[in-house]
C-alpha cells in the first residue's frame, strides 16, 4: 500500500514538470514570435522614417533653388539631415532609434514649415517693393518731363529775354565826306575827293536793356570786298576772324540816342570809284547794313 502511495506520488511530480517544462517552451515560442514581430515592426518603422526624411529633404532642395535670403540655413540643415540619413541606414531598429528618427522628422518639418513662410512673406515684400520701385520709378519719369518742360520754357525765356535786352538800331545813314584842311566836312561822291565816311544811326529806345557804356562796331567794306581801315577785329560764331573798322562807343541810358562817328580807310589804302557797304555790328552778330555809291 505505501509503494503503490509512492508511486503515485512520483507520477504527479514527474506530470507537474513535464506542463512546467510545455509552459515554459510555449512562453519562449510566444516571446520569440513576439520579439521577431516587434523587430519587423521597428524595421519597418524605421524605412518609414527615414522615406519620411527623405521627402523632407526633397522639399529643402526644391525650396533653396528658389531662396536666396535662407540659402546657408538650409544648406547646413541639408548637410544635417543627410548625416541622420547615413548614420541610421545600418543601425537596427528599436524603440529609441524610432523615436530619435520621429523627433528629427518632426523638428525638421517645422524649420521647413517657418522657412517657407519666411520666404513668402519675403517674396510679398519683395512684390510691393517692386511696385513701389516702379511707381517711384514713373514719378521721376514724369518729375523729369515735368523738369525738361520747365528747363526748356526756362531756356526760351532766357531767349527771349536776351533778345528783349538787345538793343537796335535804325535810321542807318553813311555819307562820303571829305575834310578840309580847315577842319571842315564837306559830302562828296567823287571818290578822289572823299577821305572817308560819316555813318550815323538811331539807338531805340530799350528799358530793359542794363544802362552803361556801349559800343557797336563799324566795317567799312570797298567795292572789291576788302575791309578798309582794319584796326580791329572780332570772332564769329563759327569761330571766323571779321575784320572792323571802328568801335562806335556811346553811354546808353535807356532812351533813344542818335550817333555818329567818322570811319577811314588807313594810310595808304585808296577810296576808288564803286559801291560801298557799310554793316554795323552788336557784338558779332550783323544788325544793320547800308550802302553809298561813288563815281
């Protein structure tokens, strides 16, 4: 009776480890499958991520061929994010490496999200710089069409000013004269009588011309186109010499004034039968012009 308590007593022990030892395969089958799994799902994870950061950094390349002002910030964070890319590729995965991955993903699409928005609101700052640029730009267009106007109106008056200023001349007379050894002037048309010639004319009354001292200038021209009595001599506008016979001076006060002045050839210079032009001058340009003819 004892041996066969015994007995059964071995047959417990041995049947309670025996499901202890079917326990604990089954939990190392269960825990082996579930690490395999876990493995495969932090894999696959992982190649998720870093797709994930490399859309991202996608959107950085497109994003620096149309940024100028961020340029080296997304240069660096590029050289950053292909570091993270290269480093994490041969690593096995787990629950840190997914999370580091998630993080740096995260961190990066917001910098990506602040730059872009950077870079719009520089561009619509940029746009109305432009257009201010541009309506800048048409003002002075128009300021300078405005100023040319003005300039050219200036530069009219200014002709017509001067040319209000000038004085003229009329009434221009010269008679062939001969003086006597007394002093006294006799006119004369016989041209181996005349010494020279007595021209006269009227200033016009001018109240915007300055008052002062003036002068015109007489040329004496001969029959063959000679300069009789050259003693002076003025510039043209061309630059040209013209020869003068006399300097007409006179005090001018703003009234009309009759001159006369007495103009010779030089010694040795012979007066000779022929049409003779008598031309008066303001400075260089021609203002009167008058003829006397001698036999």
């Amino acid at each position: 009776m004892q041996q066969e308590t015994t007995s059964n007593s071995k047959k417990t022990t041995i049947l309670v480890l025996l499901v202890l030892l079917a326990a604990t395969i089954i939990y190392s089958v269960l825990s082996t499958i579930k690490i395999n799994n876990n493995k495969k799902a932090f894999e696959t994870e992982k190649l998720i991520k870093i797709e994930e950061l490399k859309a991202v950094q996608k959107d950085f390349e497109i994003l620096s061929l149309e940024n100028d002002e961020n340029k080296t910030e997304i240069l660096q964070t590029k050289q950053r994010l292909q570091q993270v890319i290269d480093s994490v590729s041969n690593l096995k995965p787990d629950y840190t490496l997914v999370t580091k991955l998630r993080n740096v993903r995260d961190q990066l699409k917001a910098k990506l999200k602040k730059i872009k928005e950077e870079n719009k609101r520089l561009k619509i700052e940029n746009t109305l710089l432009a257009t201010q640029k541009d309506s800048i730009s048409t003002e002075l267009s128009q300021v300078r069409v405005v100023y040319d106007s003005v300039s050219k109106a200036n530069e009219n008056l200014k002709v017509i000013a001067t040319k209000a200023e000038e004085l003229y001349i009329n009434d221009l007379s010269a008679k062939s004269v001969r003086i006597k050894k007394s002093g006294k002037v006799v006119e004369s048309n016989r041209a181996k009588r005349v010494t020279g010639f007595e021209v006269c004319y009227t200033v016009g009354k001018n109240e915007i011309t300055e008052f002062g001292d003036k002068e015109f200038f007489i040329q004496l021209v001969s029959p063959n186109k000679k300069v009789l009595g050259a003693r002076y001599a003025i510039t043209d506008p061309n630059g040209r010499t013209i020869k003068i016979t006399k300097l007409s001076k006179f005090r001018y006060d703003n009234k009309m004034i009759k001159i006369c002045d007495f103009a010779e050839p030089l010694s040795g210079e012979e007066i000779t039968a022929g049409t003779y032009v008598i031309n008066v001058f303001d400075s260089n340009k021609l203002i009167s012009s008058s003829k006397q003819t001698l036999r």
